[in-house]
C-alpha cells in the first residue's frame, strides 16, 4: 500500500528566504506524486504533480519538487517566500489511473512566513 | 463558473439528526469523492464513484451513505450523527491524476 511522510507539522520560513517542505513516500509501484495547498477556508489546489516525466517538477506560484527514486523524496521547494505562501501543504501519492486507484495524502505541513 | 461546488458551506446540527451534503462538478470528469478532513488537517478518503458507480468505500460507518444519481453529482446523507462527524467534508473529481476540490462543508455536530 502507498502513504507519503511529511516531515515537519509546522515551518516557520522568513520572507524571502528559501522554502523547503519534506515528503517522503512509500510505494510498491512507481508512484504518480503531488503537492496540494489548502488556504485557510478553502479546498485544496493542486501546486504541481510528478508523472514519471522530468524529475524536477515545476509548479504553480513559484514552487518546484524534485523526484528522487533512490531517497524515496518528493520535497516541495521555493527560492523566496512570499507572505501570501502562508498556507498548509499536503503531498500525496497515487499508484495510478484506474478506477480504484486512490490519492493518498500526507498529514500536510503548515507553512509560516515571517516577515 | 465553480468547477466542484458543495453545498451548505458550514451545517450546524444536534446529535442524532439526518444531514445530507451535496456536490456538483462541472469539468465532466468520471470520478468522484468524499474526503472527511478531521481537527488536525488530516485527508481521509472515504468514498469514491466512477460513472456513477461506487468504486471504492473505505471503512466508514454505514450511517454515511453516499448517492451519485448522475455522473456530476454525488451526494453525501450522514445519518444519526455523532460528535465524532464534525469535521470538513470535501468533494472532489478527476479525470486521469488530477483532482479538483470543492471548498469544503464545515460539519459541527452539537
């Protein structure tokens, strides 16, 4: 069975600096792999997906992750953090695209900006 | 034009009383959901439908009876309900990998 790890509940990021978000996944197959953000009162957005293409995967909003097989990590990144970047973050995973396959999600990770 | 739509937004009720969500998606996608997202942000899937056909259910009380009468819509009927219900309900659909997440209906169960 698939489950991501996020590592971290909480990150507390200066404006401007560098924003890393951890994922780690477990999967029996290759996986199809994602980063969601939940603004406050809000559903949830897809920020950018790893397809088994390119595995550095550019997202919405500035934000890229890199798919490393040998690490089994999926971590989200942003060079400078924006205020408005203050959201929860959810990484998932799924095996594939038939009918009963599932997104599994992480327990996401809060990001802070400070100013 | 909202993509997933749910309806009500925030749903206050007693314990022990019937409440049905409902959900709309326009993308004209063949997949469905209903996740509960509970106190601590956390996503758990608990229905999904393909073409109107229940796919998967995970292991949530029979008390939660989904009920899609056409592909764009599926409908959430939770009876008897419990404190342990109040949470954040979200639909979604999808087509292929991606999917789409309605704005969540705030379950309070007093």
């Amino acid at each position: 069975a698939q489950s991501v790890t996020q590592l971290g509940s909480h990150v507390s990021v200066s404006e401007g600096a560098l924003v890393l978000l951890r994922c780690n996944y477990s999967s029996s197959v290759p996986p199809y792999l994602f980063w969601y953000v939940q603004y406050p009162n809000q559903g949830l957005q897809l920020l950018l997906k790893y397809t088994s293409a390119a595995t550095l995967v550019k997202g919405i909003n500035g934000f890229e992750a890199e798919f490393k097989k040998s690490e089994t990590s999926f971590h989200l990144t942003k060079p400078s953090a924006h205020m408005s970047d203050a959201a929860e973050y959810f990484c998932a995973v799924s095996d594939g695209m038939n009918r009963d396959d599932k997104i599994i999600f992480g327990k996401g990770t809060r990001l802070h900006i400070l100013p | 034009d909202t993509a997933v739509s749910q309806t009500p937004k925030y749903l206050v009720t007693q314990m022990g009383n019937d409440k049905s969500i409902k959900c709309e998606q326009n993308l004209g996608h063949d997949t469905m959901y209903w996740y509960k997202q509970d106190s601590k942000k956390f996503l758990k899937i608990m229905f999904s439908y393909n073409n109107k056909e229940l796919i998967i259910n995970e292991t949530v009380p029979n008390r939660f009876s989904p009920k899609s009468p056409d592909k764009a819509h599926l409908n959430l009927h939770i009876n008897s309900l419990e404190l342990g219900d109040s949470a954040v309900y979200f639909c979604a659909s999808s087509r292929g990998l991606e999917a789409f997440f309605g704005q969540g209906t705030r379950l309070t169960v007093v």
